[in-house]
C-alpha cells in the first residue's frame, strides 16, 4: 500500500502537460491510474533531456502510454521540448530475460 501511496504523490508532481488536470479526476479514477503505472512499472521510462529539472507528469498519460506500445519497436511520447516517455515493446517485456528499466533517467542530448 505504501508504494502505491508514493508512486501516486511521484505522478501527481511530476506530469500535468495531457489535455487535462488531474484536478478533474475522481478519486477512484486517480487510485486506477495510480495502480495502473505502478503495474507498469519498468516498461516505460521517462526520460529527461539537457536538464535536472523534476517535471510533473499527468498520471492520465498511462493510456498514451498503452496506446503506443507496439508488439516489437520501442515507441516515444514526446511530452516537451527535453521530456519524451521510451515505451518498450511487448516482445521485450515478454522475454524470459527482461530487465525493467529505471522509472526517470536524465539524459544528455547528445545520448539520445
């Protein structure tokens, strides 16, 4: 419970850039999205660029994120200028090896 409890405060600070806040969200909506990107957890990462900056990210982004999510290429959701969300395909999170990624990485435009 407590995880879920932090991954939800982790997403409401962190992405109010979708089409609307989350202020418009239920409270049983919010704990489904709230559960929902912690299921997910390690398939997606955000990832920010030329920057240290902590963004907030709409928890609301997790249907973007299924949406995009192919059977066998890396997908992106490009959320500003230096913040896009990698969505690892099925085909990888499937895998007898797969290894979950880290949830936010700071990046350098020139590791892109």
């Amino acid at each position: 419970m407590k995880q879920v409890i932090y991954t939800f405060a982790f997403f409401l600070l962190i992405l109010p850039t979708s089409s609307y806040s989350q202020s418009n969200l239920t409270e049983e909506e919010a704990t489904s999205y709230a559960e929902r990107f912690n299921q997910a957890g390690g398939t997606y990462q955000i990832q920010i660029i030329d920057s240290r900056e902590k963004p907030a990210i709409n928890i609301s982004l997790i249907d973007q994120i299924d949406a995009v999510r192919k059977e066998n290429d890396v997908a992106y959701i490009s959320v500003n200028d230096n913040i896009r969300i990698k969505v690892l395909p099925i085909s990888v999170i499937n895998a007898p090896n797969f290894t979950a990624v880290e949830r936010v990485v700071y990046l350098n435009s020139s590791d892109k």
